[in-house]
C-alpha cells in the first residue's frame, strides 16, 4: 500500500482531532486570525514530514530485512502463502509505529493548546472548503460605509445594476496601493458609459410619467455631467486618483438617485400573515439628537463650536427589512425614543428601553443577497455562503436586538448602533455575529458622534424626516 495514502488513512484528521480536544468558544464557528497561527502550523507541517520520513525509512528497513531473510533460507519452490507472515508482520510494526505518532501528534496539540489558549476556529482555517473560500478571503468585498450598503440594496433595473457593479469595480481598484490598474479601471468606466448608453430607453421607461422628467435630467448628469461617466473617463486617462475619487462618487450618487426613482415600492408581495404589522414600503430617513448627560461636549467637526448635543442620521431601509423598518418608524412617530438612555458596550450602543410596552413583537426579517424576499425567524448561515443584502459588518449599522423570549423575533423596541471594528471580525472582514440580527438601516451623517456616546447619554428626539408617505399602517379593527 501506499506510504502516504496508509498514512492519510491511519491517522484521523487535524479537524477532527481538534473538534474533540478544543472545544469551539465562539458564537459561530469563527476564524482565529491570531499572531501565533503561521507559527504553529509550519512546526506542525515541519513534525508531519519528519515522521513520515521516519516511517518511511523504517518501513523500508523492514522489506529490506524480509527480502534477506527470503534469501538466506532459499525456497525450493516460492507461493503466495511462504512470503504472507513476514509481510504481516511488517505491516503490523508499520500500523503501530504510525498509532504512536498519532498519539504524539495529539500531545502536541494540547501541549500548543494548553501555552497560546487558541481558539478552535484556528485549526479550522486549515480545512475550509472552496465554497467558503470567499468568506474567509481578505479579499471579500464587504460594504465599508452605511452608503455603499443601501446603494447595492436599492431594487433596481438590471441595466442599473450592472452599471453600479463597473463603477463600484474602479471603486475597489482605487484603493490598491502604489500602482493602479488604470487601465482596468478605465475600460470599466467606458463598459458603463457604454451600457448607460445603449440601454437609454430600459432605464427611462421602467419610470413613472411623474417621475420621468426628473428621471432624464439625472440621466444626463450621469452621462454629460460634471461628475459624469464621460469626465471620469479623462480623468482615469489622466491617472489622477484625486479627480477619479471626486467623479466616481458623484456617478454613484447621481446612479443611486435614479436607481431610487425605479423602485417606488416593495418588489415582493410580504406573506399574508405578516400583513397585520406596519411596514415601511421604501426608504425613510431619522434624525436623532443625542444629548450628553454629565455635561461634558461631543468633540467638534471642523470650524463648529463644542456642543452638548450631537444629530445621527439613520437612512431606513424597507425594500429589504419592511416590517423591522416599518415597525421602527411608527415607534419613532410616537415619541417612543424621546428621553431614552443609551448603554454601551466594545460592539454596540443600545436604547435601554427593552421593557417598555411600545411597538410590535416582529419576526426575525433577513434578506440574503440574491434572493427575491427575506426569510422570516431564521438566522443566516454564512460558513455555507448566505450573506444578508443589508450586512451588519458596516460601522454605524442599526439593527434591533433579539427579542427576550426567542432568537426568532426581534424586540418590540430595543435597537442599536453597531460599532463594527474590522481588528475583532474574522477573516474576510464579517463580524461573528453576521447574519443574526434583522439590519434596517445605516447611520449616514454623525458617524463620528458615535464613538464619542457614553453610557447614560440619551435620545433627546427621534424625527421622521422623510418617509412617512412610505409608512403603511395595519387597519384598526
């Protein structure tokens, strides 16, 4: 048999080894990026080597000790059976010799185990299938801003979508150091001036009559203006990243603009059951006042004056969390976060308003990218690849805590801020805690305030200041 298949099937794997010695600490499954990771792994590859080289020339040895010892006696006649117990014999030694360096194997383990107190999720790292290869590459392409997120969750015409998809592309390009793919980057821009068009009369008349004079003015600065495809074309050309930096962002503004005038409602029809719930039938936007409570003042932005009060804007998301946005926002029309005190924690500042009677008890509402709707009272999976259109790994994200009797409904009312910080998220840049709580919506001015908020601070107002033509109530019996 074989040296290296014997090998790979006497011993069990490092997976499951470890599964069995280092219990999993973490909330799912999540990948240990610690300094100590590279290290461990060559000393163990380095230990593997050197003891199959010491099976191997022991092995040898014990054919070669065979072979003399068949010499030296010289059968008359050789049969299958005369040469069977010398070769069980050196099998058997083979097996145990390869059980004891198991057994060492195994010490090794607990010995590293034991020094660094190493999550599982290290040795997990070593097996990951290529289908979950994407989610732990650094590589994956997570929204870093609360803009960027709502911009690929806007229900668009496809034409739009791949427009957005080249001009997000020169986006991510921009950002690799030293020298840039301009080149790339330029036959993208040209790829979506090319689209846009082409494909003039999909993208206008998906609109309404009332909406599509402004649908063409937006049109024409997407492709002619200022910050359009055409003058961010020269300036690729130019190899300027600053000039580039300025005119991708207001295409992708002004593609955001009309790509919202293309979705005046929900593009899925919501389960009957969930009819009696308000629900939010696009986007609505929040402002809140944050007021310092020991009177001390948040830090200032440049050329203002320090102040005990600080506005967050929150952008609500209904085409992918209608009923956590539209229960939300009911809560925020009738003052149910006026006065409330906030807690913080390393991850998050929460409303500290669990007990009080307001708003609905909604079900857990994720919506996994590429799917038509949400799912209901189910978490994702993202080891085996789901991904939620709103992801929660974007700092200054708003999702509602877990409800206190099950995971499978939100709060009636608590929610938070996430503070997502790429040094404690795996690798890939997802929290651990993707995929378990319904996101509505992301804070897109007042970022910075957020940081500064300790806790016993408090909401002094919450205002709707746009979206409540979007806001359907349930019908009073």
């Amino acid at each position: 048999m074989d040296k290296m298949l014997y090998l790979r099937r006497a011993f069990p794997s490092l997976k499951s080894m470890a599964s069995v010695v280092f219990p999993s600490s973490l909330s799912f499954g999540g990948v240990y990026n610690g300094p100590f990771h590279r290290p461990i792994y060559i000393f163990l590859k380095k230990l593997c080597q050197r003891s199959r080289a010491l099976v191997g020339d022991q092995a040898r040895a014990s054919r070669f000790s065979c072979c003399t010892t068949s010499a030296t006696l010289q059968p008359t006649q050789e049969t299958p059976h005369q040469n069977l117990f010398p070769r069980l014999l050196s099998f058997s030694a083979f097996y145990h010799r390869l059980k004891r360096a198991e057994s060492v194997l195994a010490i090794v383990l607990i010995l590293f185990q034991s020094s660094f107190t190493l999550p599982s999720s290290t040795w997990d790292t070593w097996f990951i299938s290529s289908a979950k290869a994407v989610l732990y590459s650094p590589d994956t392409k997570v929204p870093r801003t609360g803009e960027l997120a709502l911009r690929r969750a806007i229900p668009a015409n496809a034409n739009m979508k791949a427009i957005q998809d080249s001009l997000e592309d020169i986006s991510y390009r921009l950002r690799i150091p030293q020298r840039k793919p301009y080149g790339t980057m330029e036959g993208d821009a040209k790829k979506a001036l090319k689209i846009a068009m082409e494909q003039k009369e999909s993208i206008l008349g998906s609109l309404s009559e009332e909406l599509k004079e402004k649908g063409s003015l937006l049109y024409a600065s997407l492709t002619n203006g200022n910050g359009g495809l055409k003058n961010l074309i020269a300036f690729v050309k130019e190899n300027d990243p600053d000039k580039i930096s300025v005119a991708l962002k207001s295409s992708l503004d002004t593609l955001a603009e009309l790509e919202l005038l293309q979705a005046p409602g929900l593009s899925f029809l919501l389960p009957e059951q969930y009819l009696s719930y308000p629900r939010l039938n696009g986007r609505g936007v929040v402002n809140f006042v944050i007021e310092k409570s020991d009177g001390s003042t948040f830090f200032p932005s440049a050329g203002s004056e320090p102040k005990k009060s600080a506005t967050i804007q929150v952008v609500l998301d209904g085409y992918s969390a209608p009923l956590t946005a539209g229960n939300f926002t009911k809560l925020v029309i009738d003052g149910a976060y006026n006065g409330v005190r906030l807690k913080c924690t390393n991850q998050a500042i929460l409303s500290d308003n669990e007990l009080d009677n307001y708003g609905y008890s909604v079900p857990l509402e994720i919506k996994p990218s590429g799917e038509f709707e949400p799912l209901y009272k189910t978490s994702l999976s993202i080891q085996d690849g789901e991904f939620p259109v709103l992801p929660l790994s974007v700092y200054g994200a708003v999702a509602m805590a877990h409800n206190a009797n099950s995971e499978e409904y939100s709060s009636p009312s608590q929610f938070f801020f996430y503070l997502y910080d790429k040094r404690s998220a795996g690798l890939g840049g997802l929290s651990f805690d993707e995929g378990q709580f319904s996101v509505f919506g992301y804070t897109t001015n007042g970022r910075d305030v957020l940081s500064q908020i300790k806790s016993g601070d408090f909401i002094r107002s919450a205002e709707l200041v746009q979206g409540q033509d979007r806001l359907v109530l349930p019908e009073q019996n």
